[in-house]
C-alpha cells in the first residue's frame, strides 16, 4: 500500500520545480523565437529539460549533475551536428551516431557523458527532421544554449534555494551512505 507523507521540504522542491521550469521555458522559448519561430517551443522544451535533469536539493550534486549535462549535450551536440552536415536524418544513421558515441565516451573513461550525449543526438536529428531549414550547425549551437539556460537556470536556484540534506539514518530517507551499505547490523545480517 502507498502511504502519501507530506513534508515541507516536498513543497518547497515543487516550488522550485515551478520556478525554475518555468524559467527555463520561457528562457529557451525566447532564445529560438527570432530563429525557428514556431518550433521555438523545442528549445523552451529543451531548457526545461535541463532544469528537470539539474535541479537537485543540494549544491554538490547540482554542480555534479550540471557538468554531467553540459558535457553530454556537447558531445552530443558535435556528434549530431557531424553526422547532419554529411547525412540526412534517418533512423537508423541516429541510432549509429548513438552507438559511436558511447563507445567513444567508454573508449575516453566518461561514460556517464554518454547518456546525456545521446538524448541531445536524438533529440538534434528528430528536430532536424522537423524543420530541415536549420542548419546543423546551428542546431547545435541552439540545442547547447537551452542546456546551458536551463542548467544555470538549476544551478542558480541551488545556490540561492537550497535544501536541507535530509537526515540520513531517519527512515524513508532517500540517501543512505555507501558506506553503510556493506555493514552488518546487529542481527548479524547485512543492512
């Protein structure tokens, strides 16, 4: 049976959540307007998605997380926008460009690049189907703007806004650390 628990911190997060998509929206929304028209609500979308994927509850992991999205969607957005300039956009060239960029993120030691990388490959190459007018390489320009506008967007909340770690033995606690997780407890069982 799921039990609904409110807490402050709860309402707190959705505010921010609010605030910032919001932010975010209309950043990436503006920034494409006199390019794209419109289809400048991809680049609003693409924003907010970087808010969604940044925004977390505290500092570090936000800046952990912001440098992850920041250098996916660059190598994504350099993946993409070479494979564009040579290539139209057909599934099966996307899902090539996909598979070579995670065996180049492993093969340079950053694989947790490529999950990033490859949501911005996918999404350049359906928006590039959309509207063929654009280039790719403005594309990509346009596709890494909104990921920086959303992510300082994220970044900046966190700094301002941030949200008490909760604590980490309280039960329902979402973090627990790793170095808790191989001890015994004292039932003699792992915990």
């Amino acid at each position: 049976m799921i039990r609904y628990q409110y807490k402050n911190r709860t309402l707190r997060f959705a505010i921010r959540r609010f605030i910032t998509c919001l932010l975010a929206f209309y950043g990436g929304y503006y920034l494409n307007i006199p390019l794209m028209g419109e289809t400048s609500y991809i680049g609003g979308l693409w924003a907010m998605i970087s808010v969604l994927i940044v925004l977390q509850p505290n500092r570090k992991d936000a800046w952990q997380t912001a440098l992850l999205r920041m250098m996916g969607t660059f190598i994504g957005a350099a993946a993409a926008a070479l494979y564009l300039t040579f290539l139209p956009f057909h599934p099966i060239g996307m899902c090539v460009t996909i598979s070579v960029t995670v065996l180049i993120c492993g093969g340079f030691g950053v694989p947790n690049y490529a999950r990033l990388a490859c949501i911005t490959i996918a999404i350049m190459m359906i928006s590039s189907k959309i509207d063929p007018e654009i280039s790719p390489h403005m594309n990509a320009i346009l596709r890494f703007l909104e990921s920086a506008i959303g992510t300082c967007i994220a970044v900046l909340a966190t700094e301002i806004w941030p949200e008490e770690d909760p604590d980490l033995r309280k039960p329902g606690s979402l973090r627990v650390p790793l170095s808790d997780l191989g001890r015994k407890n004292n039932d003699g069982e792992k915990g």
